[in-house]
C-alpha cells in the first residue's frame, strides 16, 4: 500500500471544540482547551502516524468577528494562511447550530481542496433523529466532501473521521518522525499551559487582556527551570491574577507546573511573576515577538 502524508486544517468559529478535537486525533494533549473563546491564539501543528498515512493537522484560532484589535486581526490571518496551503479543511461546527459566525467562516473555505464538515458535540443532541435534517440543511450550504457527526470530548467517532481524511491525502513519504506529535518547542508549550490555567482559573474577561512571555528556559539532565512573565494591561488586573494573598498566581503556577512535568516528562521549577504592559494586544512589535504573523 502506498503511504500518504498531507496537511490538514482544523477551522471554525471560536469554542466549537477544535483544541478538544486535534488532542484527541493525535491522542494526547498539545494544545490548551477552556471553555472561553480565544483560547487558542497560534497556530498548533499535531502530527498523527499510522501504518498507513501521516496527518499533519493544523489547529487554527477561532475566526473572530466580533472584537477588533491587533491581536485579532493577527489571529484571523493566521486562519486565511492556514487555508491557503493545505491538503484537506475540517470546518467544526455544533450540533444543530449555524449562526453568523459560522457563515463568516464558511465564506473562508477553498473550492478547490476537500472540505470535511465535522458536526462536533453531537452526544449534546438528545433526540438524534434531528441529525439528519441538520446534516441535509448544511450539505445545501456548501459542496462538502464528507459530513461526519461526532464528539470530541467523548471521542465518538474520531475513528470514522480519520478514515475519511486519509483517502484525502497526497501519497508521499512521512514529513516528521514517527514518534513526533508537535512541530511547536517546549518553551512554547510551557507559555501556553500557564495561560491555559489563567483562561480557567480568573473570571470571564480578564484572560483576554493577558499573555505569557517565557524569559527564561534551562535544561539541567531531567530538570527545567522556566521562569515566566504573565502581562496584563492594568494594575488592578495584576492584583486579580495574583489574588489575595498570591493564593491565584500559586494556583496558576501548580497547575501549570504540574501539566509540564506530564507532558515533558520530568521534574519542572517553574516561577511566574505579573508584569503591566499596557496596549500590548494592539502593539504589532509585541504581537510578532509572541509570534504573531
């Protein structure tokens, strides 16, 4: 048989469950999950291996359209890139919603490549004979290659997923190594984790005025030592990130300490400290040195 290798973006609307569903494609954790919108703000490349094929996927932001900033707007062309150089589109929606913001994307999806429409949470829907008029409703939407219901939190179906891409991709030899499942560096990983745990841990807004700088990343044999700069844009978000008594800032610091030492397998030091960079989200020199295109 021969091999295929392709590339394979993950699109759609902001919390539809694209982080949920690359961690479960490539069977493990590598990129951060909340239930708040614009978690995910880079680009995240899960590689998946089998006998038979490579799958590159690409986990993109959230397409947004209702807040403007530069951070956004870095965001949204991180999506509009992604499409422009791959092999097959995953376009995730919900169960039985198509709102605005959904069309937004779909008016984004090439013509000229493969489009899968993953209807995600569909254990959510309690009577299941609404599927198949849902699924009749959006294969008029758009000319898609394959609908596919499934649930990324429950992996339901995620087998039957894979076996529609795979047929997809070009043949050619695997790109990266057999055991690889991130192109994205430990530094980066460690950066996302902490905000991870700030997207879970603090109220519903403050999360999206902060970022995390890595300052500091040492090896030792089995040991990091990572030291880590929370930015925020005001003094009084610093004092909700640390809270009373530190106690918030420590409980950031443990649960992301304890993620990396999962996931890099080994002893982690982690410090994190609160530092006030007012404007940050629409200064274009910050943004491109956290890695925004």
């Amino acid at each position: 048989m021969s091999f295929r290798t392709g590339f394979i973006a993950i699109v759609g609307r902001p919390n539809v469950g694209k982080s949920t569903l690359l961690n479960r494609l490539i069977g493990q954790k590598i990129s951060i999950v909340s239930r708040k919108a614009q978690t995910t703000r880079h680009r995240i490349t899960g590689i998946r291996t089998d006998e038979a094929a490579q799958y590159i996927f690409v986990d993109t932001p959230g397409f947004q359209t209702k807040f403007r900033s530069a951070l956004n707007e870095a965001m949204n062309r991180g999506v509009t890139t992604t499409l422009a150089d791959i092999d097959v589109v995953l376009f995730v929606i919900e169960a039985g919603k198509f709102d605005s913001r959904d069309a937004a994307v779909l008016k984004l999806l090439p013509r000229n490549q493969p489009v899968i429409l993953v209807i995600n949470k569909a254990d959510l829907v309690k009577d299941k004979a609404q599927l198949l008029p849902f699924m009749e409703r959006m294969s008029k939407e758009f000319n898609f290659h394959a609908i596919v219901p499934i649930s990324a939190q429950k992996v339901m179906k995620v087998e039957v997923l894979l076996d529609a891409i795979e047929p997809l991709l070009p043949e050619g030899e695997p790109m990266y190594e057999e055991d690889q499942v991130t192109d994205r560096s430990e530094r980066f990983l460690a950066a996302e984790l902490i905000r991870e745990k700030i997207f879970r841990l603090v109220g519903d807004e403050l999360p999206y005025s902060t970022a995390v700088e890595i300052e500091k990343y040492e090896e030792e044999g089995n040991l990091r030592r990572i030291y880590a700069a929370i930015l925020v844009d005001r003094d009084a978000q610093k004092a909700i990130i640390i809270g009373k008594d530190g106690e918030r800032l420590k409980e950031i610091s443990t649960q992301a300490r304890t993620d990396m030492e999962k996931m890099f397998d080994g002893k982690v030091f982690l410090e994190v400290w609160v530092k006030v960079k007012s404007g940050w989200a629409d200064d274009t020199r910050m943004l491109r040195q956290f890695g925004y295109e």
